[in-house]
C-alpha cells in the first residue's frame, strides 16, 4: 500500500477551495501512517504481515526569487500512525516499509535557486505520536525512514515521539536511515520498555530494561526476507546460530501456540525467531512465533 499527501502551492498561483498569497508557496502535503492511521479507540492485529509499504510526504510549493521557498511534507509511520488509543499486535512482522520525506521547494521555478526545508522521514514500520502500542511475539526489520538532502530520519523500524512503547518477545534489526545517522535510531527512536527481546541496534532509544533482553548484535535473519515458514503468515526466519535463539518467553509463545490450536509447546526457553512449526517433540517456542527443535 503506498500513501502521500499533496503537493504545496506554487506562488502567484490560486487553487480551488484556497487562495496562496503572491509570492509564496505552499508547505507539502505530510503522510500520516501510509497503511494505518489510528486516532482514538483500539486496534489489535494478529499473525499478521504487515510489508510494502510506502508513504511519501509531497514536495513544497516553489517561491517566488524574493521570497523563500517552503517545505517538503513528513512521511510519518510507513505502516501505522498512532495519535491516539491502544494498539496491540502479536505474532506479526512488519518488514520492509518505506517512509521518505517530501523534496523542498524552490525559490525560483525556472532556475531552482535556492531550496526550503525538506520533509522528514520517519518511522519506517510505525511512527507514535500518542497512545499506546503493545509488540507481543513480533519482528520489526528492514524497515527504512528516508529524507532529501539536508532533511531529516529517525526512527527506521519505529518512531517514538509521545507514545507508550512496549515489547515482549520482539525482534527489531536491520532497519536503517537514509541519510545515515545512528545518533536518530536506525531500528527505535525514543522511549521504550522491553522484555525478553532482541534489539540489534539501540542508539537513538531510551530503554527501559524489564530483563531478558540482548541489544546491539546482528539478529541473524534471513536474507530471503519474508516467506512462508511453516505458520499462517509469511515471516522471517533466523539464520542458524542466531543470538536470538533461545532467549524469548515461553508464556507469549505458550499463546501463540494456542491461538494455532498447536496441542504443545516444547518445555525449552523460547527463541527470538519468525516461523512456526510442529514436529515429534511439539513446538519450540520462539520470539516472533514459534519453531520446531
């Protein structure tokens, strides 16, 4: 799903339903949540493949020379905006999502001059504005914000401004920023509390550790990306020997497996790991979902 919002008003130009004064442009149109926008009351999503996303802010409005140009509009959560309510996903990945803030205007639309302020991009899976967001069994990877030019990212894989964040057997890495800057959060940026999850790159978050947690290795995921592993919905798998492997909790896999109607899980500690499985000695448990021994 791809979403964006308008392009800014170019100066001396009158639009229908709305007048730009002589000599100025228009600020671009922002994109708020490309798949989900969430203003109030709750949402819950369940073994879920949340992938392909895009939303993209617009470009702003061209200036007149002697006036400045205005700015690109935001892409905020390529998946999900949150402004308000409760929001609760379990046993879902959100992979390779896209949020790229809007190109500037220019000062002069014959000779591009001079640029404005371009777009931010940010939250690449999720961007919280308000509410609270609740991560259960989940991967978050290979999501990306992106900005032109001086513009811009943070928070590749989620962006937390004013929102309650918390996660239980999650999986975040490998989710990036463009321009690169890991001081803005490549896989979170801003307050969180984690439990029991992987976390494969932290600068740019404010942590609360509740235990169980394993923060700044590579995860091991399969370069393949997204497949069907074995479980109702596409996932991720991990690579062997992965960090991830056994350092999950049972009780959330213990759910998962449940909700599959699987009759058993395997009484080893869960794994942080994206696929589910049954075999002879039932289900080993793991952090996105489930896996056989």
């Amino acid at each position: 799903m791809a979403g964006d919002g308008a392009d800014g008003g170019v100066s001396r130009t009158s639009l229908a339903g709305f007048f730009v004064y002589p000599g100025l442009g228009g600020n671009g149109g922002a994109t708020l949540g490309a798949g989900i926008f969430v203003g109030a009351g709750s949402l819950g999503l369940r073994q879920t493949t949340l992938s392909g996303n895009s939303g993209a802010g617009r470009r702003g409005g061209s200036g007149g020379a002697e006036f400045a140009p205005d700015q690109g509009g935001s892409s905020l959560g390529a998946v999900l905006f949150a402004a308000s309510g409760q929001i609760d996903l379990a046993n879902s990945t959100i992979f390779a999502n896209t949020a790229t803030g809007g190109f500037p205007g220019t000062t002069n639309p014959g000779c591009h001059c001079g640029f404005g302020r371009p777009g931010d991009g940010a939250g690449g899976g999720l961007y919280l504005n308000g509410g609270s967001v609740s991560l259960k069994g989940d991967t978050v990877a290979s999501n990306e914000a992106r900005a032109w030019l001086s513009g811009r990212s943070y928070g590749g894989g989620i962006a937390n401004v004013d929102g309650g964040l918390f996660i239980n057997t999650t999986l975040m890495g490998n989710n990036t920023l463009e321009p690169g800057d890991a001081s803005a959060g490549n896989d979170i940026s801003g307050p969180l509390t984690s439990s029991h999850s992987l976390i494969g790159q932290t600068p740019g978050a404010t942590i609360t550790d509740n235990g169980g947690n394993i923060f700044d290795v590579d995860p091991g995921l399969d370069p393949n990306g997204v497949q069907f592993n074995g479980g109702p919905n596409q996932t991720v798998a991990l690579e062997n020997g992965s960090p991830a492997v056994d350092h999950g909790d049972n009780a959330v896999c213990s759910a998962a497996a449940k909700a599959l109607h699987f009759p058993r899980v395997h009484a080893l500690q869960a794994a942080i790991r994206a696929f589910c499985k049954e075999s002879q000695y039932g289900l080993r448990c793991v952090f996105a979902a489930c896996a056989s021994r």
